[in-house]
C-alpha cells in the first residue's frame, strides 16, 4: 500500500471535505476529496464530478452524501456510488487510514463500485 499524507484531521471539521492534491506511484497527479462526517469517520473519493467535470471538494457534505455543487448530483462518499442524478457514473474512493493526526489516503489502490441506489 503506497499510502500519502492527504492532511491532518484538525484540517478537516466534522461534516465538511477538503481537497487534497497527490501523486500516484507513477508520478500522475490524481486530486481527492477527503471527507470527515459528523460521526468522526473520514472518507476520500476522487475530487472530479464524473458528470460535470467539477470540484466536488467544493460540495456540501450531509450524512455520507456530498453533492456536487455545479448540478446537484450526490455521490456516496463510502463508495464513490451516484446516489443522486445527473451524473450516472460513480467515482473512484480511496482506502483511508489514521495515523495519529495525520489522514494517510492510497491513491494507489482505487475501489470503484458497481452498485447504484438510482
């Protein structure tokens, strides 16, 4: 597991995400989205909107859903599954991991899932 810092969890409050720019074993720049729900649990999904091509740090985060600001679609930050329309192609997430204050993501080992509550 070739693991990254993404950031430290005092970064992150409860209930938001937080972009985080990191590399893959074989130098390409992949960009996450780190979220922190208001149970304490931290999740990383790929930052881009596979409908709109945007920003999805840049959403609001409710539960485990964050929704993509530029059209309102939700993605299931567990997963990366769509559980809102318009997008219909779910996004890569990320295995996460705590080590002391610091969120460690592997870019390197991409989950993609096949399942969609829509």
């Amino acid at each position: 597991m070739t693991e990254q810092h993404a950031c430290d969890i005092a970064d992150i409050p409860k209930g938001s995400v937080r972009r985080a720019d990191l590399t893959l074993a074989d130098g390409t720049d992949v960009v996450v989205a780190v979220a922190h729900t208001v149970d304490g649990e931290f999740f990383a999904i790929n930052d881009v909107c596979s409908h709109g091509e945007v920003s999805l740090s840049e959403g609001e985060l409710d539960g485990c859903q964050l929704e993509c600001w530029a059209h309102g679609g939700r993605f299931d930050v567990r997963t990366g599954a769509v559980t809102a329309l318009p997008p219909i192609d779910p996004v890569p997430s990320y295995p996460v991991r705590i080590d002391g204050d610091r969120i460690l993501v592997d870019v390197d080992a991409p989950v993609l899932s096949k399942e969609s509550v829509i």
